[in-house]
C-alpha cells in the first residue's frame, strides 16, 4: 500500500531538509548530485553523476534505503554494499521515526553510507 498524502509530505519535508544540507555546491551539481526516490513502501537516496564512459550519461549509485512496514510501525534500514544488495544497518536496522533514519544517515557512525 502506498503512503498516505500526509506521510508523504513529511517525508518529503524531511528529505528536502536533508538535501539541501548534504547537496554538494551548486556549480559542481553536474558532476555530483544527491537526490531520493520514493519507491512504494521505501525512500531510496541515491547520488548523481556523470557515467565515465559517456560523460551524457548519468547514473545513480544508492547509498541509504529506508522501507516502512505498516504492520510493526518501523522503518527497516539499508545499505548497499560491494554485491549491490541491500543489507540490513548493523547499528540501527530500524528507527521508529522517519526523522530518526534521516538522521542516522547523515550521521554515518560506521562510514556505510558516504565512504
């Protein structure tokens, strides 16, 4: 089932927060971008940048997934690791609070999600 308009306008309020805080600078932006997607019960953000062989081409490396499971009120979080699969946070797999996940995100305690 996907968010309600309410949940989505929050997590959308949350994320632009975040993006306008981790966004690099606007004159580099077509080098390297941040952005999300909301994607059924998940928020995926992901960078941009231009692909190397084909400088016209973008493509998007995911860095966090946050999916909601309605049925235990939690946010299950995500890293993409080397083999390109999604796997649990060691530290926090889950926040009750979308704001919680945004956060843990920015912070990076164990340098998943940012190098």
């Amino acid at each position: 089932m996907p968010f309600t308009e309410f949940e989505t306008a929050r997590i959308e309020a949350a994320m632009s927060d975040f993006t306008a805080k981790r966004r690099p600078p606007v004159e580099i932006r077509d080098k390297l971008d941040l952005a999300y997607r909301i994607e059924g019960q998940s928020v995926v953000i992901f960078s941009i940048r231009p692909f190397w062989r084909d400088p016209g081409e973008t493509i998007e490396e995911p860095a966090a997934k946050a999916t909601y499971v309605r049925k235990a009120d939690r946010w299950k979080i995500y890293w993409q690791r080397a083999d390109l699969k999604w796997h649990a946070y060691p530290p926090h797999p889950e926040a009750v609070l979308f704001d919680e996940f945004v956060a843990i995100v920015d912070e990076d305690d164990n340098c998943c999600f940012w190098g």
